[in-house]
C-alpha cells in the first residue's frame, strides 16, 4: 500500500517543490500555489456519504487543470480516484492511497504540478 510518506516523497522530488503544513495537514507546493495534500474527511463529509461507507485509509487531494480534466481523470481510474460534494465545481481529485498504484499516483502528482507550476518551470520540466 502507497502511504502518506511515499505520496511526499513522489511530490518532492518534482522541481522547485515544498512542504508545508496548511489547516493541520501536509500540503506540497509550487510556485506558492498548493498542488496536492492530505484530505481526511470532516464530520460533514462523512455524513454526506449517508450509509455508504467513506473510502478508507489515507486520502490526499490532488489539482488537475480544470473541469474536463477532472471528469476525464476520475473516469480513467475509477477505483482509487473520487470526488465527494465538497469538490463539486473545483479543479481537483481525491485519491485513496489504498487503492492507487505507484504509476497512477505518480502521474496524477505530475498532472496537479504541471498546473500549478509557473509556465517557464513546467516549460522547462516538460523539455527536460
């Protein structure tokens, strides 16, 4: 199983990354915009799920580009990437690490970096 620390470790060997701890959780970033970070579910998050259980173990929410982004992203993999209503209008995915695989992970953290990243640092990445 991919954990919380391999998750980091992913995200901070991408160019020009930190960590920093934003409303008590792990958040990593670029350029000062946040790309991906640790997502438990609040009390409200859990009721919405009703009598559906809640997805289990850790979770980290991870940007991608925009909408149509997320839809297609959500429909590629969709045992280990969700979205709940809290996300609903907003550029992002939610991601079990129980369920993920180290390529899809990996790619998912590039994809949240490379649309957060300033443009000549993802220009530079993407020629390298």
């Amino acid at each position: 199983m991919i954990t919380v620390d391999d998750a980091a470790r992913m995200a901070l060997a991408l160019p020009e990354v930190i960590e920093v701890e934003r409303h008590h959780n792990r958040t990593w970033s670029v350029g000062g915009k946040g790309f991906a970070w640790e997502r438990p579910f609040s009390k409200a998050d859990i009721r919405r799920f009703g009598d559906d259980m809640p997805p289990e173990g850790p979770i980290i929410a991870v940007r991608v580009s925009d909408l149509g982004e997320k839809e297609a992203v959500l429909a590629a993999n969709p045992t280990a990437f969700f979205t709940i209503p809290h996300f609903d209008g907003y550029s992002a995915i939610l991601i079990q690490l129980m369920k993920v695989t180290e390529k899809a992970l990996q790619e998912a953290l590039v994809d949240g970096w490379l649309a957060c990243a300033p443009a000549k640092l993802a220009d530079q990445y993407l020629e390298g």
